[in-house]
C-alpha cells in the first residue's frame, strides 16, 4: 500500500480491541497510534499489554483520542449503547470510523451515524469480517448465477456463540426474503 499508514486510536479496552489491536499491527498500511480509556493507567496497560509501538499515546479520555490530529481513523469498541454518541463525535472530528457490531441499537441511529460520516467525509466500517473475505464475493458469484444455482428467494441464517456460564451467550437470527 502506498502511502502513509492509516493511524489508528481505539475508543476503550474491551477484550475485543485486544484482537483487533493485534490486526491493525499486522495490517500492511495501518498502524496503532493511540488508545483511550477512562483511567489513563487503564490506556496505559492496554497499550503496553497489546504491543503498541514506541511513541503510542494512552489518553485518560475518549475526547483525547478524538482530538488527536495525528489520529486518521478510531475503531470504536464501546457497547453499542455509546455508538451513536461517539461515532457522530468522531466523525464531527473528521476521524474515518471502525465501529464493533452491533453498529446501533437500531436503524434511527445508524441513520444518525451514516449522516455524520456522509456530512463530515469521513468513511464508515462495521467490523464485521466476513463480508470482506474472499470467500463472501464467491459466494455472491455463485448465489448470483441462476443457471447453476436457481433462483434465490429466500436467505434464512442463524449465528451461535456458545460462552462459558460466567459470559452472557448470544444468538442472532436474520431473515431475508428477496
């Protein structure tokens, strides 16, 4: 990739943003510049934990990562209870956008979030990663060609996790009818 690496601050120290920590440094043209948290010491570790480089800034605040004019982008690990406020801060800040799925509560506020990143030109991601494996756009092609296929009109999909008792387990179910 040509270019400056996209620098990218993180928006908490949930677990999850320990992995995706970990891929922004093996991504070829991103890099880790900052992460903030309530509690600077929190940050701190968290950076120090997940092999931030040298020079990685741990802010005590979310603002400070926002108000960073080094940082190009933020991934957004908040509960999604949060993503509306401070996706549309992010944005308002001209910080291109990573945000953890769920992306809203519900479509109002993703309507809100896709408004401030189209006023302020900024980009909009969702983390969900198998839309951006190979495999999905093959499976497109194939779902595509009525000749080997057939016609497609109705895609059921359940999704499963199972959690240890102590975490709360989730399951989502989506329906689409074409």
């Amino acid at each position: 990739m040509a270019g400056d690496p996209i620098r990218f601050g993180i928006l908490g120290c949930a677990e999850i943003a320990r992995k995706v920590s970990r891929a922004i440094t093996l991504a070829p043209g991103a890099s880790l510049h900052a992460v903030g948290s309530r509690s600077a010491d929190k940050a701190s570790s968290f950076a120090s934990a997940n092999g931030f480089p040298p020079g990685a800034k741990a802010y005590g605040s979310y603002d400070a990562v926002l108000d960073d004019p080094d940082v190009d982008a933020v991934y957004v690990p908040l509960p999604t209870s949060l993503h509306v406020k401070w996706a549309i801060l992010a944005a308002q800040k001209k910080k291109h956008l990573l945000l953890e799925k769920p992306v809203a509560l519900n479509s109002a506020e993703l309507d809100l979030i896709l408004e401030a990143c189209e006023s302020n030109g900024v980009q909009f991601m969702d983390s969900t990663m198998w839309m951006h494996n190979p495999r999905t756009a093959k499976m497109r092609e194939f779902l595509s060609d009525s000749q080997q296929f057939g016609e497609l009109r109705k895609v059921w999909c359940i999704i499963h996790w199972i959690f240890p008792l102590d975490r709360l387990g989730t399951c989502s179910y989506v329906n689409v009818d074409t």
